[in-house]
C-alpha cells in the first residue's frame, strides 16, 4: 500500500501536470482568439473592399452612360458634316460641269464680238465714238447707282445639325479605400 507521503507526491505531481495543461490551454485560448481577431480584421477589410469595389463599379456605369450620350451626339454630328460635304460636293462638281460647257461659248463669243466691233468701228467711226461715250456715262451711272443684282441662283440650305449637349457635371468619384496600407513591420490588425 501506497504511504501517505507518495500519495502527496503524487498529487503534487498532478498539481504540477495540471498547472501544465492550464498553461497549454491558455495559451491555446489566447491563439484562437488572435486567429478570431484577424479573421474579423480580415472581414471587415474585404468588408470594406467590396463596399469601395461597388461604389467604383457605379461610378464606372455613370461615366460609361456619359460616354455613350457624348458618342451619340459625336455620330450625328458627322452625319451633318457628310451631309455638308456632300452638298458641297455636288455643287462643286456641277459648277465644274458648267463651266466646261460655257468656256468654250464665250471665248468663240468674245473672239465674235471683238470682230464685230471692229468691223462697226471701221464702217461708223461716228457711231463708235458716241457708243464709247455711252459706255464711259453708263460705268458713272453705274457709280453711282449701281444696278440691283439679280438673285443668285443657288442658295445654301443647311443639313440639320444636332442640339448641343448640356455641360456635364460629373461628380463621380472613386471612393478611398478606409484603411490604410499595412506596412511590413505591422503584426496583425
């Protein structure tokens, strides 16, 4: 039989092992709860990254709305300006067309009435001198009081242009991430 002294050896040896695994269990407590602490912490960061991350996703849809009323308005701009040139065009290449019909006729016309007036002048040297003096009081008149113009025969009719966009105020802005950058020498937060 076991003396009353190993007993108390022996209690004190469970003591000694009982201190040891409140110890182990301590410092199992004070890990656990430093991994709850940085899964918190982790939580909340992406907590905060995905608030920050929807809040950029919106600002982003409002400037793309923006862009699209902004290219939209671009397009029909350059249809009014294909719509200018092309008139621009058109015109430019019937005029061309005319004056390639009319050269030729008026240089015969000139060449035929320089021959008339010098044959005129030959046979009524008279009648030339008092049609010079004509002439010369008419470019005074015409000095003077200049004669009223007839229309022109084309006249310009713009291509519908588009209305101008309103001023954008854009305040969309990214919003800050709320914490701050972890530097390398900082433990857990």
């Amino acid at each position: 039989m076991a003396s009353a002294q190993d007993i108390l050896n022996a209690i004190n040896a469970s003591n000694g092992k009982l201190d040891q695994l409140h110890t182990d269990l301590l410092a199992g407590t004070n890990a656990t709860k430093a991994v709850r602490d940085a899964v918190l912490d982790t939580e909340a960061h992406l907590d905060a990254g995905f608030t920050v991350l929807a809040q950029g996703q919106a600002v982003l849809a409002a400037l793309q709305a923006q862009t699209n009323t902004v290219l939209s308005h671009l397009s029909a701009q350059a249809d009014t300006m294909i719509c200018l040139l092309d008139s621009i065009a058109r015109n430019t290449c019937a005029l061309l067309n005319d004056s390639a019909r009319q050269t030729p006729a008026l240089e015969r016309m000139r060449t035929d009435l320089d021959a008339l007036v010098f044959l005129y002048s030959t046979v009524n040297p008279g009648s030339a001198l008092e049609w010079e003096r004509s002439t010369a009081a008419a470019a005074r008149m015409d000095a003077c009081c200049p004669p009223q113009q007839p229309e022109p025969p084309c006249r310009f009719t713009g291509c519908e242009a588009p209305e101008r966009l309103p001023e954008h105020d854009v305040d969309a802005k990214v919003p800050a991430y709320p914490y701050p950058p972890k530097r390398p020498d900082q433990g857990p937060r």
